[in-house]
C-alpha cells in the first residue's frame, strides 16, 4: 500500500503549506508509482558513513540522505536495519550493530528506528525496513561476536562459507530464530514495508562446498534432493514471514530484492533469455515460485545489467519479469545499478533514464529502486538529474 493512499490528503495539505512557504521538504504525491532508494548500513555503504558517529552526527547524516530522496522526488526509502545478525533497535534477541557505535551490543544512546521511521514519515517518505535474513558476520570467527550472541550460544545454528558466519536455513530453530528477530521489529514500528534482500544461502564461493550435509542428514524432511530441500527452506522463511507481516501489519508490504535472473532459458524453457547465474540454482531462491505462490506482496528483481548486455540484457529480462507477475497480485518494481553509473558498458549518461522510458512500456512494472543512496549523490549524480527531469518532474 502506497503511503500516499494512507496519507494523501494529509501530504496534500503539506503540499500547499510547502508552496507557500516555498519550501521543499515533503515528498511529492503526483505519482504512486514507487520510486525507492535503497540506504545500505552494512560496512557502512550508506548510513551512517562510519561507526562510532554521535547520535547528533548520525540524525544529520541521515536526515540530509531523506533530504536528497526528497530533492530526487522519491516517495520511499528501503533503509538495512539488520544487516548482520544485529539491530537498528532495542532488541531483546540480538545485539546493537557494531556499524552503529563501532562495538557490537554498545547502546548507540537512542532509538535508531523509531527516529528512521519518523524522519522518513515526517517527509511523506515510506519507510521499508530491511532485513538480510542469515548473514550473521563478515568474519567467520565467532569469537567476534559478543558473549552473549545467540550465535555463539548456539553453534549448531551456523556455517562458515567463503570468509563469512551464516546460520543455516536448514536448521528450523535458525529459521524460527530469523523469523522471531524480524518481527520484533515489525510488530513495534510504523514500518510501511518489510523487505528482504538477495542472501539467502550465500552466493557461491568457486572451490568450495556448502557444509551443511549433516543438516540435510538431520531435517531433511523427507527430501532425496539436496538442492530441493534447500529450496524449501528458503520457501519456508518467505512464506512464514509474509504470513507473520500480514498478521502483525496488515497494511504494510512483504517483498524481496532477489538476484535478477530467476533461471536460464537453457535451464527451464520457463526461465528468461540470458546465460548469467541463477538464484535457483546458486542461492537457493525459487524467485518465480514466490511470486506465483503469492507469499510477496511485491518483487524487486536487482537487475543491474545495461541494454544489450550479452548474458542479461535489460531489454529481457525486465519483460520476463513483466510475464512473471501478470495474472497475480504481486507488485513489480524494478532494481536499478545507480552505482554502475560511469563503469565500463556504463559510460552512457542516457542509460539510467532509458531504463525508466523502457520500463513504461511494460504495463506490469509499477516503479524502481535505486542502488544505493551513496549512488546518487556520487557517480549518479548527473544521471539521477535526467532521470528526474525526464521522468519525476510534474
């Protein structure tokens, strides 16, 4: 649901406050097509610009960040809050974010996501809080946790793959344990979204197995297939949390950010006209499947590929997806590389705007979200102008 269906006429007030006293601080409600940001806090890519800032440098970094959103005519903010197995907030199941304070379990000395969210509303801006569901650390040395993380109280929940900690989806007390975290958060804040990203299992690391044989042995549920049941666990934590959402927060949207090539052509005749990787197959990700199954209430496949890309070229894979959610009630926002903006096969200022032109030419595709707000200050900056002139001028 479109805040501004929540709030037009309150925003519409705003809007002619703003007129005459010419200032522009309130999101524009001319279209109710999504026009998203992502604001990435792991490794601080976005927000806040580095651990340890005071509460008062973290609210004028953030505010200026809804401020430019605001300047772009976006309508909403796709804002990580739990990006590694910690919080943006009071958890009673995990600790404060060391992207926070600098140190994990440190009190950042207020309330994160109650001042995300209001700052956010207070502009008109949806709020989607962001979770990546099993990443637990960029180290795969658990003594890098606190004491008292429940990874390190439960071992048996997590895996080292590729330098990093996960848990396991296919332990179901993990699965419970995401699912519980997540919606503390969402049962307590006006979040207007819940919104998972692309790491499910994690992306495959060339040389190396994933270890969890002795999981499959243990719950594999009946399953032959190890790649089957993988699947299933995934489906089982988007199902689950789509269910718990739409219980707790009736009116808030449920959707995921999957990797934007569901399969291949050459793998399933079902699958897109492209030779890139494959969630199904790499990450365990039966993208296609939740949209038909109805368990989002919106995709937002990433796809970060220029027109004419020879293994995923734009002008496919948006009308694939296009043809995926006809016929279901599953909204289709479009993920869009600001940040590739000026690399190789990027260096065409147009290219950004002649995404948002392709686009309306797909009657399924109902917005975009922009990667990420660093993006398009930075690199994106001119091509976010055009996009703006072009497109989300009234």
């Amino acid at each position: 649901m479109r805040r501004f269906g929540v709030l037009g006429t309150a925003i519409g007030l705003a809007a002619v406050l703003v007129g005459l006293l010419g200032t522009a601080g309130v999101a524009s409600p001319s279209s109710t097509a999504m026009r998203g940001v992502w604001i990435a806090s792991v490794a601080n890519t976005d927000w806040p610009s580095r651990p340890g800032l005071s509460p008062e440098q973290q609210r004028a970094e953030y505010r200026a960040v809804l401020d430019q959103a605001v300047a772009n005519h976006l309508n909403a903010v796709f804002v990580q809050v739990r990006p590694t197995a910690d919080a943006f907030w009071p958890s009673p199941w995990e600790p404060w974010s060391h992207w926070l304070t600098g140190q994990q379990g440190r009190d950042p000395g207020y309330d994160p996501l109650r001042f995300l969210v209001d700052e956010a509303h207070q502009r008109g801006l949806e709020f989607h809080a962001w979770f990546n569901p099993y990443r637990v650390s960029m180290s795969d040395d658990p003594n890098s946790l606190v004491p008292a993380h429940p990874a390190r109280l439960h071992p048996e929940w997590t895996f080292s793959y590729g330098g990093k900690l996960y848990y396991d989806p296919g332990v179901p007390q993990a699965r419970e344990f995401v699912t519980t975290a997540i919606m503390d958060a969402v049962s307590r804040y006006d979040v207007d979204g819940v919104h998972l990203d692309d790491y499910f299992y994690p992306y495959p690391v060339e040389g190396a197995q994933l270890p969890d044989e002795r999981t499959f042995a243990s719950h594999n549920r009946g399953f032959h297939n190890i790649d089957d049941w993988r699947r299933d666990n995934v489906n089982q934590l988007v199902a689950g949390l789509h269910e718990k959402v739409r219980a707790a927060r009736p009116d808030a949207e449920f959707g995921v950010s999957p990797f934007g090539i569901w399969r291949n052509a050459s793998s399933d005749p079902a699958g897109s006209d492209t030779k890139g990787a494959e969630s199904f197959s790499a990450i365990f990700a039966d993208t296609r499947r939740w949209v038909r199954e109805g368990w989002v209430d919106y995709i937002a496949p990433q796809v970060y590929w220029q027109f004419g890309h020879p293994s995923a070229d734009y002008a496919k894979v948006v009308p694939w997806w296009s043809r995926t959610v006809e016929g279901t009630d599953v909204k289709l926002y479009i993920g869009q590389a600001a940040y590739k903006v000026g690399q190789p096969k990027w260096e065409d200022p147009a290219e950004l705007t002649r995404h948002l032109g392709f686009n309306a030419g797909q009657p399924r595709v109902e917005g975009d979200v922009y990667f990420s707000a660093t993006s398009l200050t930075t690199v994106a900056r001119n091509a976010m102008t055009r996009v703006v002139h072009d497109h989300y001028t009234p």
